[in-house]
C-alpha cells in the first residue's frame, strides 16, 4: 500500500530467519568461534565508548549485548554487528550534559521510532546514497572530538569541570598542563604502541585487549606493591555492579519530545547511514545482499529496547561487522554469540573492570578516533570539485566547533542545494524557429536528417529534469520572442524524465499567456508519468489531450492540422 506517495515496506525479512533453513553444524561452528572473538573485540570497544558517551562502562556493555542480540535477531544483514560506536560519543555525551540521562533516553526512543519508519517506507535504499563529503566530513569531525575529549584522561590532568565546546577543551587544556600525571601519560602512549604493534606478533587476539590486559595489570602492582597511587583506573571514577538492569520508564512528554526531536533525528540519521554503510562494505566482500528497509527496522526497534535498560544509541560497528567476517562468521548466529559472550563477561568478570586504567582506555579511543578520521580520504576530496569540497568543509567544520545535529542538518542542506545547482547547468532550453537537426534524434522516421518547421510554428526544447531548479531558465526562454506572434508553440519534452509542481506552474503559466495571445500550444514526446500528472493536475483538459503527443512527427502533423484551422 501506499502513504503520502510512499510505498510501505511489507517485505520484513530478518536474515536469521532464511540462514537457518540451511543451517548446518559447520556453520554453527564458524559462527561461534567469529561470534566468541568478535565478543573480545568488542568488550573494550563497549567499555570505552560508555565511558566516553558520559555513562558508566556497564551502560556501553548493555547496550553492546541487547542492541547487538536484536540486530543479528532482526536485521537485514547476514553479518552485521550492533552496538555502541565511536560516531554517537559527542551526540549522546551532548544530550547528556543538557538533559540528563532521561532526555538520552527519550531521544534515542524517538530515533527508534524515526528508523522504524524510514524501513517501513523504504527509504533504506535511499539513505544510502547520502552524499560521501558528507559522510566524510561529519566523521573526520567526530574522530577529531572523540580525540579532544580524551586529553584529560590520557595526560592524566586534574580538571573540575571540562568546558563542552571544542575550542574552550583546549583552552582548559593548556591551563591545566601543570598538573599532568607521568604515569597516566606513559600508560596511555604504551598502549597505543602495545594496539599499533601487537598485530604483527598476535594477529587473533585485538590490540585493545592486550593493551587492557597488561596495563590494567602493571597499574595494579604498581599501585599495590609499588604504592604508586595517582593512576586514575575505572574504579576511581564508576561503581559498576554485576547485575542486570531493572527495565525503567521512559520520560516521554510532549515536551520533552519537542526539545528532542532534532537530537533524536540526527541519532536516527547517523545510525541509519552508518548502519548501512556497514551492511554495504559488508556485501561487497560475502557477496551477500542485506535487505536495507528490514535493517532500518531492526536499528530501530534495538533503540526503542535499549533505553529501556538504560543502554545508549545502537547502530552496525564497521571494525566488529568487519572482525566477524575474517573470522568465518556468515550468519546472524555470530552476532548473538558475541552478545552472549557479552552477557557472560558482565555476570562474572565486570568486577575486574574497575582496574583498568583511565589513561589506557583514552589510548584505545584515540586510535579509533585515527582509523575514524579518513585523514587520506579527507585529503583526496579536496582534489575534487568546489562543490564537493565546500559540504566536506562546512560539515567538518560544524561538526567540530558546533555539534553534529546542526552538521548533518546543514550539510544535506548544502549538499541539495548543490545538487540542485549542479543539475541546472546541466539542464538547457532551446528555442528552435526554422529547422529541427534529426541527424542523431532517436524520433527520426525519414531518410532526410532535418524537419523543416512550417512559418508560425516555433519549439521549445527541454533536455533535461523540468523541476524548479530551471523554472527560471525556462520562464526567461518563453520571454524571449520576435515581435511577429508564432501561431502554434510546440513544447519538446523528449528528454525529460520528471516534472514536479514548479514545471507543472511553469508549464500552466505558459498555457495561459499562449491562450491569451491566441497561440496554440502542442506538447511532444510527453511519457507516461508525466501525462499522468497532466491528468490529475487538469492541464490536460485545459491543453487538449489531442494537442499532447507521442512524438515529434505525431506534434507536427497536429500543428499542420491547427495552421490549417487557424487559417
């Protein structure tokens, strides 16, 4: 059925569904050891993007395991994983700081229901195609943020308060440098040489992890045994239990939901394009086909359930969807393992995470955020044209000094804007008086390669999109007339593969000012949606449905028979 001219999704097909009609146990086998490892890998990433998002380390781990359990349950991909990510920190750390824990909460459940909605419409398939300078710009940014916001901890400063904007971060910075920690530096640069080298020597085990593992452990001496104290590990800053949240209320009131809407959209949009752009990568190397509208449902029912648990936005990870499928992993099986794993690591070893130091999970972060910011990517774009280099700019920028709601809304903006633009000039209107050049004309019947127009006749050739991005230039080309009145206009509208309502204006204006001054107006080439449109607007009527044709030859030989009556 359809819905303000948009088709509704009735196709929801989650993958885990059709992957276990030909389930077998060497798969089963494949997708526990990539789902096991894939858990590893992601109990640090879970950790530190809790933390770094404003929560506690448990709230990134909630949310890793039920919105990573309900992706792989309801999702259109084979092998995507879902979880917290390093593209929500400066969102969801920003909606903290002004409304609290239970504004997150409303934003993300209205994200939900934004996505649900983009499934059920179909417009997975649309999202994307968000422009890349887009994509490219708002991540370089968050990758420069989520790097800002790690200072503190990795330099182990001692600051009250850190200031929210970008700018003001690295003015407290560079008053608080006096007070930095050796020992916190010294742990953070070691665990960024242990993440860099560690692959090359232990490819199956992630750099994160060890550099968790061993740091947590040299802290640990040191503060017990060496009476080495100014260390600040997570026990310092959370008290993390080991239980399962109770499921709480959501502080849904139209108020809160009319402060939240734009939060809520931009958490809906950014985890709609990079849930997508996951599933993508992904298809490019299984050779799978994710179903994009039954992966947006499934986004969006994963961040109406997490709130719930006190958990954070949830969308496809790139680095864990990648991790699964160079371990085996081929069906959403893998993904539920990981959430398992998940779940068993808070029941049993959460308590252990209390020594793990500050200063290392800022390490960890600040390498995500390097392998976020596409610097090589951001580069390369800057060789392409002015276009594409002012959005990546302009979103770069907004998104570093503002914040990301105004980035991604200003930057589709700016993206259309320019697309529109782009369009134009590739879109022309010519006038023709004397002879239409057939030589090339897909309309040609004759052997001869010109159509001589009778006298009074003149065309008016569009050859491209007729929507409002040419009203303008189509207005100026109908201005354009010899003093001697043409008796029939005949408008060529072979080339143009859509009209919307600005063309249609255009169109009826023309009309008009033709049937005040006696001129006939005879369409050609007009295709089916188009006159479809024709129909329901009444122009048609209006027109004569006789006066609109098929094709040039059809529109001449109706001009002939007007010139004739008109005589």
């Amino acid at each position: 059925m359809s819905f303000f001219n948009f088709k509704v999704s009735s196709d929801f097909k989650p993958k885990l569904f059709t992957s276990l009609k030909h389930y077998s146990k060497e798969k089963f086998m494949a997708d526990l050891m990539a789902g096991i490892i894939v858990g590893i890998v992601a109990l640090p990433l879970a950790i530190a993007f809790g933390i770094a998002s404003g929560v506690s380390p448990k709230e990134g781990l909630i949310t890793a395991i039920i919105g990573g359990f309900i992706v792989s349950f309801l999702g259109g991909s084979s092998v995507q994983i879902g979880g917290p990510t390093g593209a929500f920190i400066i969102i969801v750390y920003g909606i903290i700081q002004q409304f609290g824990i239970g504004g997150l909460a409303v934003a993300t459940v209205l994200a939900g229901v934004m996505l649900i909605g983009m499934g059920l419409l179909r417009l997975g398939t649309v999202i994307k195609f968000m422009p890349y300078p887009i994509i490219v710009g708002f991540t370089s940014g968050i990758a420069l943020v989520i790097f800002t916001t790690q200072m503190k901890d990795f330099f182990g400063l001692s600051m009250q308060n850190v200031p929210a904007d970008f700018i003001s971060k690295w003015i407290a910075y560079g008053k608080a440098i006096t007070t930095l920690n050796t020992g916190s530096l010294i742990v953070g640069l070691l665990s960024i040489l242990i993440i860099i080298y560690s692959p090359k020597v232990i490819k199956k085990i992630p750099g994160s992890l060890i550099a968790i593992i061993l740091m947590t452990v040299v802290v640990y001496l040191l503060k017990n045994y060496a009476g080495i104290t100014g260390i600040e590990t997570i026990g310092d800053r959370f008290e993390i239990s080991s239980s399962l949240p109770a499921p709480d209320t959501i502080p849904i009131s139209w108020e809160n939901i009319n402060l939240l809407l734009p939060a809520a959209f931009t958490i809906a949009m950014l985890g709609a394009i990079e849930s997508l752009l996951s599933a993508t990568v992904a298809d490019g190397i299984t050779g799978d086909r994710q179903n994009s509208n039954t992966e947006l449902i499934a986004q969006g029912v994963a961040n109406l359930v997490t709130p719930i648990f006190h958990g954070i936005p949830v969308t496809g990870a790139i680095a864990r969807t990648m991790t699964n499928i160079n371990n085996g992993g081929r069906t959403p099986v893998a993904g539920i393992v990981h959430a398992v794993v998940l779940l068993l690591i808070l029941l049993f070893l959460v308590p252990l995470t209390k020594h793990i130091p500050m200063a290392c999970l800022a390490g960890v972060l600040i390498i995500v955020a390097y392998n976020m910011s596409e610097w090589r990517t951001f580069r390369s774009l800057l060789k392409n044209p002015k276009s594409d280099i002012i959005v990546l700019l302009v979103t770069f920028f907004l998104t570093v000094v503002f914040d990301l709601t105004i980035a991604i809304e200003i930057g589709i903006l700016l993206a259309m804007v320019l697309l529109v633009k782009r369009i134009s000039e590739t879109s022309n209107i010519s006038v023709i008086k004397d002879e239409l050049n057939m030589e090339s004309d897909a309309e040609k019947t004759a052997d001869n390669d010109k159509l001589i127009l009778p006298k009074g006749v003149e065309v008016y050739e569009i050859d491209g999109p007729f929507f409002f991005g040419i009203a303008n230039k189509f207005e100026a080309s109908t201005r354009w007339m010899d003093a001697k009145r043409p008796k029939v206009r005949i408008i060529r509208m072979r080339k143009v593969p859509f009209m919307d309502s600005t063309g249609l204006h255009n169109l009826e204006s023309l009309y008009r000012l033709s049937h005040k001054e006696g001129i006939q107006l005879v369409l050609s080439g007009v295709n089916d949606k188009i006159k479809e449109m024709l129909n329901k607007s009444g122009l048609a009527n209006k027109i004569g449905k006789e006066n609109i044709c098929s094709n040039i030859n059809e529109a001449l030989a109706r001009t002939n028979n007007l010139l004739i009556e008109l005589e």
